[in-house]
C-alpha cells in the first residue's frame, strides 16, 4: 500500500474525526490510517482541514485538545443545538466554579486550602467536582493527617476545551497593592495557609 | 437603610464583606473595621429576620471582625515592648478578600469560555453504534425493563416547585390519545420522550398507564434495539385508532 496523497489524506482523517467518539491524537489517526504514515504528517493535514473549515465558515471546527483532535460546534450555534436536543445547558453553580477555579489554578491543593480561600466548607461542591470528574485526586500531602490533594485532569480541559492548564485565562494579580503592603501580604500568605490547619484557635485567638 | 441581601449571590462570609466594601466604597487596602463590622452584623441581623439560617461561616467572619476591631482599639502590647514592627491586624483579612476576590473573578473568566454541553456540543455516538453487536433488529421490551425505566423516571428531582392554583384532572384516556396523536406525525417515538417530557410525577404516571394501555388495545407496540437500549414507541397501523380509546371508566380509573 502505497503512502496516501494530501487529498485523500484531508477526506480520511475528516472520515475518522467524524466518526471518532472523543477526542483522537494524531498517533491514533496515523495508525488507524497506514503503518508508515508518519503522526506529524497527519498533525499537518489536521492543520489544513481547520484551516479549510475556518475559511469557508462550516457549522463545527477542528479543535486541538489535551487529548486529541475533535470536532466541536461553534459557541454561536449553542441555542440551536440546545433547542434540537431539548436540553438544558450544563451549569455549573457559582460555588462549584469558584471550587474550580482556585483548584485549577493553584493545584494541587487540599481541601482545607480551597475551604479558607473560599471562606465556606467546600465539601458538597468539591464532592459534585469529583463525580464530574473536573477535579480529581492527585496525591497526599506530607503534613499531619497526610490530606489529599486535588487538581484537574484531562477532562476539565476537555470540559473548558483547552489544550492545557497555560490556555487558561490568567489571573488578575494584586498589582494596585501599594509595594510595602504587596510584600506583607506576600510573606503572610505562605504562613495563612499553614496557620489554616488551626482554624478554630484562630478565629479565637 | 435598605439591605438587599440576594441569598443565591453570597457564597460565604467573604463574598458578603466584599460586596459590602464595594457597596460603601471603601478602600479594602485601608478597611475601616468598625464600620465594615456595623455593616456585616447589620446583614446577618437581616437574615436572621428574614428566618434564614447562619451559616457557621458567617458566624466565625463576624468574631473575626469584632476581634480585629479589639485589637485596633487597644494598644499593642508586643509594640510598646519591643520595637518589633507592629502587624496591621486587618492585613490578614485584607489577604483574604484579595485573594478571594482573584478565585471570584477567575471563576467568571472560567464561566466565560465555550464549555462543553452548553456552548459547544460534539457528536453522540450510542455505544450501540460503537459496539457493531447490535442487527437493527428491533425485539418486544420484557416488562421489568419497563418498570425500570419507570422508576428511573420516577427518581429524577422534581421540577422546581411550581404553585398551582387550579387543578388538573388528568386522564388516562384522554393522555392516550394525546399519545397517538404525536403518534399519527412521527412513526415512533423515544419511550422516555413521551412519558418522561419533562413532566409532574401524576402526569408521568398517567402517560405510563396510558402507554400501556395502549399497548394492551393493540394500538402501540413498545420496542427496543436490543436489552437495556432506548426503548421506542411504534405506532400500530389502523386508522381511526384514536376511535378505538375506551373513556376512563372503561378502563377503571375511577
């Protein structure tokens, strides 16, 4: 079997990606497609199907993922789909993204880290992150009690549709801090969340 | 004055210091402590009169406050022994919020990206289609399946409480002809669409009975692609059909 040309190439792996029931990497592509073809010869034809789909404006897009290729709808056509489905859009309450964003963005943390910068127990909601799969365990830290810590994994990327946790938007930063106070908060917030282990003296105290 | 606490919006004790700092124009890196503790106790007086249970949290938030308040009015011991640089005893309530306030924002930053499911959909595939075990042949439903699907339909929550002025007499009779008629535009129909259509519990428990009895007269077959896949609605051909729906006393539903 000869290798294949770019056309039949571009036909093929849009074949695949149609029928592909999640995300596929360009390694799977290239095996499924020919025992020679090389992955970065697929990645590049992968490049000029969505570069074909955002030019001519189809109703979906070529997305790269953490894992893989997909193809997604547009942001655009949301309410249309919704409506063709007869489903309520996914939501996520306003605890469970603020759960989701200190973990995502500070991970790995533990749960009495996510309690204290949240100010409320985070239990119910980090336990509905865990059966979303959003947020997952990642290991224990060496402290008394060893707490497990939390962080995200491919499927809050999958979820958000990034490639990885450096697509996230960035953080707004203290930078209206006046500099002396910038430095005292700075060296505080190290010892906040070790004094956070003791919260009920502190709130006392 | 007037609070207007919106429960759904305060997500804890920060949260509601927060929104009260920007409610009075304060300057959170300069938080004037009595007056933020007036306001905070303030609106936890105004959610006990409303009946509402304090969290803990806030509890806790307003200990803090008072505590932080004590220490600013009395003289630090540790500074005039020593001089040792005094610590503000907001700045750790100062970090917190600050802190809070990022994760706050970063959460609308999240909440603004094309999420899956609800900006962006990707094609279902049914694992049937997947698995290639499945003939297209379609077999009758075994009853227990049926029950199933009726009490998984059954343990879905409740739609939000909906206060009903009138009610409605509902009948199987009438439901069963409902059936069949969105039976008459579309050959069949997904059992869980039509008995499941976002619907009250007495609602779903008659288009049930009414499938059934339908299904009993002759007039639907109840299929399915194989066990445990979607079961369908097939309607039956013969015309008028709707003629042959007995009223409810016939059916015993009295």
């Amino acid at each position: 079997m000869k290798l294949l040309d770019t056309a039949e190439l571009k036909t093929l792996i849009e074949a695949l990606l149609f029928a592909a029931p999640g995300p596929v990497r360009a390694g799977q592509l290239a095996a499924a497609l020919h025992p020679d073809l090389p992955p970065a010869r697929v990645s590049a034809v992968v490049e000029l199907l969505a570069e074909e789909y955002r030019q001519t404006r189809r109703g979906f897009v070529l997305q790269e993922l953490a894992e893989g290729y997909q193809l997604r709808t547009r942001p655009e056509h949301a309410e249309y789909i919704r409506r063709l489905h007869h489903s309520r859009p996914v939501r996520l309450s306003r605890a469970a993204l603020e759960t989701l964003a200190i973990i995502a963005y500070r991970q790995p943390v533990t749960r009495a880290d996510v309690d204290y910068l949240r100010g409320v127990d985070s239990g119910a909601v980090m336990k509905t992150l865990l059966d979303r799969h959003l947020v997952r365990m990642v290991g224990r830290k060496d402290l008394p009690g060893r707490p497990v810590l939390y962080g995200t994994g491919p499927e809050f990327l999958e979820f958000f549709g990034l490639r990885s946790l450096a697509e996230l938007p960035s953080l707004p930063e203290f930078n209206e801090l006046p500099p002396d106070l910038l430095e005292a908060v700075e060296s505080l917030s190290t010892a906040a969340g070790e004094a956070f282990a003791d919260q009920d003296g502190k709130s006392q105290g | 004055m007037a609070y207007h606490i919106d429960l759904e919006n305060f997500k804890g004790p920060l949260d509601l210091l927060l929104h009260l700092i920007k409610q009075h124009e304060m300057d959170i890196y300069d938080i004037p402590i009595a007056e933020i503790t007036a306001q905070y106790l303030a609106a936890l007086d105004t959610m006990k009169s409303l009946n509402l249970e304090i969290a803990g949290e806030f509890l806790v938030m307003a200990s803090t406050l008072l505590h932080i308040k004590s220490r600013l009015l009395l003289p630090s011991r540790e500074a005039a022994d020593n001089d040792e640089e005094e610590v503000d005893p907001r700045e750790e309530l100062v970090h917190r919020l600050l802190e809070y306030q990022k994760y706050k924002e970063a959460a609308q930053s999240l909440e603004r990206l094309p999420l899956l499911g609800r900006d962006v959909f990707v094609r279902q595939i049914a694992d049937e289609a997947m698995a290639g075990n499945d003939d297209g042949e379609l077999q009758p439903v075994p009853l227990f399946e049926l029950v199933e699907a009726l009490r998984r339909l059954l343990q879905e929550p409740p739609p939000p409480p909906v206060h009903e002025v009138a009610r409605e007499r509902l009948s199987v009779a009438e439901r069963a002809r409902q059936v069949l008629e969105l039976l008459s535009r579309r050959p069949q129909l997904p059992f869980l669409d039509v008995v499941g259509l976002g619907c009250d519990r007495e609602l779903l428990i008659v288009t049930f009975l009414a499938v059934l009895e339908l299904a009993k007269l002759g007039l639907v077959r109840i299929l399915q692609g194989q066990h445990h896949a979607a079961i369908w609605l097939h309607a039956v051909e013969q015309r008028p059909a709707a003629a042959a729906i007995p009223v409810d006393e016939a059916f015993g539903y009295c």
